[in-house]
C-alpha cells in the first residue's frame, strides 16, 4: 500500500498534465485506443449507454455531452470534427467508444484502432446539423497535445505494409527532471514490473517521459496497461512508436 501511495505521489509532484489550458478553459487531450460500439458490449454491461450503429455517434467518459471532440487517425491525417453523443463508462484501456461508421470515415485498423482525441472550444459558428467535418491533412498541428504521437507520411503501398509492424508503448508519466522519472522506474522495478520493460525518453531540457514498451501485440498491451492501473496509475496514454 505504502508503494502505491508513493507512485501517486511521485504523479503529483513530478508529472504534466494531459490536458491543455486556453483561456481558462481545460480541454482535454489523449491518444489510444476507440472502442468500436457493437450492440453486444451494452447487452454484457461493457459499456453504460447504447449508440446507434447506422449514424457517426461517439461516447466519452470525462467529456461531456454536446462538447465538440475532434478524432484523427494518425496514419492518414485523416480527422473527424462531431459532437460527443453522450457520456459513456467503458474500461479504462479505451479512450473513445464509436461506432463503425466512424471507424470506417477514418480508415481506422480495427484490430488496432488507434486515435488522437482533441476536445475543440465551441463556437457559434457550429451548427448541430452539420457537426461533422471531414479532413485529410499533410501536416500535424503545432499545437500538438503533451501525449502526441508522430507519424511520418509514408505511401500507401508503405503504409499497408507497415500496418504488420505496428509497436505501441505506453506513457506513465511526464516529469521534470530525468532523477525523478528514474526513481520511479527503481520503485516499480524492485516491486511491481519487470527490470528493462521500463524506459525514460528526454523530451526536451526539462521535460522526460516514462515508458513501458514497446509492444507488438495488443494483448500483451492491454495486459500491462491493466497491470499498473492496478499499481496507481490511472488515464494513461499510449502512443505509436515511430
């Protein structure tokens, strides 16, 4: 108990957030995986609240309803701009339930639909009846989120190809100085994970990131990322691994 109350302190006091903050307003931030809505995930109480299947409908657990919430796959660019549906409880690997429809608009793998989620401050020029918007960009946003994930453009005949490559990692923390990223991973280490399967990445002069992976499968995935949130660690993101 002692470790996990040590982890979150660690979080607290060494960790940036995920979200991103204009004006006062918090926006929220993430990339991973979507869950892709099947009838049957309601039935068996996966999920809290049903979508329907035939329109471009999404759920999300921190944002709330009507929010405008932009989805972009990272290997195309391509981008969906829509209104969230409604909120949702889904497990905690999922970062976006959506219904196929969706999956289909981005291109998304759908045995591994990764996506980058950016909630957008709303505005009067956004109608409900056209809320979706549909882009196919060249270059990522310099605005890009803390958890971003950097895809090169690549040709469709190297894309498909690369799809069979595919390794993800998942993100701990962010934290200040290199010292206490290393600290942490000596504390999970001596109790809690495998020695090597951590790794600390430097950013920036003050900025490292913390590290499990990389994986090729997302079973092995899902089984670490439910692994420390049983250790503490809660919302945490994943990233493609270029």
């Amino acid at each position: 108990m002692k470790y996990k109350f040590l982890i979150i302190l660690f979080i607290i006091t060494s960790c940036t957030s995920n979200s991103v903050q204009k004006a006062n307003i918090e926006l929220y931030r993430s990339s991973g995986f979507a869950l892709i809505y099947d009838e049957n995930d309601y039935v068996n109480k996966i999920i809290s609240r049903r979508l329907n299947s035939n329109e471009m409908e999404i759920g999300h657990n921190k944002i709330k309803k009507n929010s405008i919430i932009r989805l972009t796959n990272p290997e195309n660019n391509k981008s969906l701009q829509l209104k969230n549906t409604k909120k949702i409880d889904y497990p905690g690997f999922f970062n976006i339930v959506i219904t196929k429809k969706i999956a289909d608009k981005l291109s998304l793998d759908t045995n591994m639909p990764f996506v980058e989620i950016e909630e957008k401050i709303k505005n009067q020029s956004f109608v409900a009846k056209k809320a979706v918007t549909f882009e196919e960009e060249q270059q990522v946003s310099n605005t890009a989120p803390v958890t971003e994930v950097n895809i090169k453009n690549i040709s469709i005949d190297k894309n498909i190809k690369s799809k069979k490559n595919k390794k993800f990692s998942i993100i701990i923390g962010e934290f200040y100085s290199k010292k206490s990223a290393q600290d942490l991973v000596k504390t999970l280490e001596n109790n809690y994970v495998k020695k090597g399967s951590l790794k600390v990445k430097k950013l920036s002069k003050n900025k490292f990131e913390l590290l499990s992976g990389p994986y090729s499968s997302i079973i092995t995935l899902k089984e670490r990322y439910f692994e420390l949130n049983k250790y503490g660690f809660e919302d945490l993101d994943i990233k493609q691994n270029e």
